[in-house]
C-alpha cells in the first residue's frame, strides 16, 4: 500500500494547509494518510474531512518531541482518538516554553550578527505557539544569510550552534502512554536521525518498547536504502510493526515527496495492519 504516515501542515512547521496537503497526497497515489504535526492535534478534523472529500483513507497522527539521553526524540502517534483530554492536554504542555526558546534562539544568533530572527521566524508560524527551528531556518534563507534551510541548521540551530538552544520535552514514559491510552499506536520516527552510540539506541528501543510502543520508521524521507536494511533488522529484533512516511513539509523544501518512498520491506508486518479498525475509510462517492 502507498500509505504515508508522517507529513507536516501549517499547524505546525509545514506551509501547506491540512486541505492542500489531502489534496496533494491523492494527486501522488497515496491511499492512507496522516497528518502528524508536531506536539499538536487541532488539524486534526481537518485532515480528516479533507481526506474524505478527496477519497483518502486516514488516520489521525501527530509526532511528540520527547527528551531522551539528553537528546530530542520524535515520536509518532497513529489512529488514536483525537478528542482524547489526557493526550490534548499532555500535548499542550510539551508546546510550553516554545515561546521562551525561541527567544533565547534569537538571542544567540543576535549575538553573531544575525537581528530580528524571533520576528522574522513569527512571519512563518501558522500557529505562534509552536515557533520552532524550521521557522528560523525559512527567515535566514529569506534573508539570504543561507541558500537553503539544510545550510542554515547546519552552521545555526544544531547543538554548538549560535542558535541551538535545548528544550526540555516530554519523557518517552509519557509520549508512549498518552498515545496509547487514547487508543494509537506510538511509533519512532526517523530513528537513524539520531545521534546515539549502539547501547544508547539499544535503550531507546528497550525502553520504548517496555512502556508499550509498537513501531518503527523503516522508510522515511531522511532514511538512505542501507539505513532502511538496519532498522528492517531493528524492527525484526524487536518485535515492532514498520511504518513508512515522508517526512514532507513544503514543496519547495523537503527532499521526498508525499508518497514518493520505497515500500516496506516484504518481511515486515505493516502499521495499517495493526490499526485496520481505526482507519477512517474514505467514502465510495467521494469527489476526486
């Protein structure tokens, strides 16, 4: 199945609403989506009822930063029950502080000559309580400070970086509990993405799945052919179900399209197969 599991709206960090985002996955061959913005569920009712309107299967996602080894860790939630009060509010307090952060990020790259980033970043915020990295990334190459948003968390916003600053996140404990206990699988996202030593994934993998989590990322947008070979492996070892998507967030800035992976590797049990009862199935007559 061409499904893609993983993408980004204006609600959060991506420029596309959850409408064009539908409308763009049907045009690409994808047959079950899911917005999964980060720490954030209010597109949710609209992704779905875009998804509808266009002949799309859905399930409802989101992607909760979570503090692990002193890292930040993605993970992604799938067919949970988006009116869930305990994951609502859970998320709401993982979005706290974000405000805070980013002024401290402004101040850092102030201090290397680089001005008014906090509100040239809040020109790109959709929703103002979720400015992030990415929206700092989009001013500089506005700004012509980089050519392109790789560049600018490359020399700006990753750790020793003028513009890094940590944020304290969620517990994976937590991410993994609020997901499940509102009835969705939780999933790591992009695990290669990480900057782990092998004990330190091995924890992650333990302790993810100790708390209840039950897949993987094996194809995504940020995962080379021989990365996907590993964590089929990863997968296989640990028991979990594998998950595929893109990762995408603009057109004109993520390097896979929406639906344009590899499929899952056949060996693999997929996450729609464990989440086929909380799929919201497209209507027959839909418009296309």
């Amino acid at each position: 199945m061409n499904a893609d599991l993983h993408c980004h709206s204006v609600v959060s960090d991506g420029t596309l609403t959850p409408e064009e985002l539908a409308r763009r996955a049907k045009a690409q061959g994808v047959a079950l989506w899911a917005l999964t913005d980060h720490d954030e569920i209010g597109g949710q009712a609209r992704a779905a009822a875009a998804a509808a309107a266009c002949g799309l299967d859905y399930l409802t996602g989101v992607e909760i930063s979570v503090s692990f080894l002193h890292q930040t860790v993605h993970i992604v939630g799938l067919g949970f029950d988006a009116n869930d009060a305990p994951l609502a509010e859970g998320l709401e307090r993982t979005r706290g502080g974000r405000s805070q952060r980013a002024r401290e990020m402004s101040a850092g790259l102030a201090r290397v000559g680089i001005h008014g980033a906090f509100e040239g970043a809040l020109k790109y915020a959709g929703n103002p309580n979720l400015i992030s990295r990415t929206h700092f990334a989009r001013f500089l190459v506005e700004t012509g400070v980089c050519k392109d948003t790789y560049e600018v968390f490359r020399k700006y916003l990753t750790e020793g970086k003028p513009g890094f600053v940590e944020h304290r996140w969620a517990s994976l404990k937590e991410a993994v509990r609020w997901i499940t206990q509102a009835g969705g699988m939780a999933v790591i996202a992009h695990p290669a993405r990480y900057k782990f030593s092998a004990n330190e994934e091995l924890a992650l993998f333990t302790e993810f799945k100790g708390h209840g989590g039950l897949g993987v990322e094996v194809v995504t947008g940020s995962h080379s052919a021989a990365e996907s070979v590993n964590y089929t492996a990863t997968a296989l070892e640990f028991g979990l179900a594998a998950s595929r998507g893109s990762d995408f967030h603009s057109p004109d800035e993520s390097r896979t399209a929406l639906g344009a992976l590899p499929e899952l590797p056949a060996q693999l049990t997929p996450v729609w197969q464990l989440l086929a009862d909380r799929i919201q199935r497209a209507p027959t007559a839909a418009l296309i």
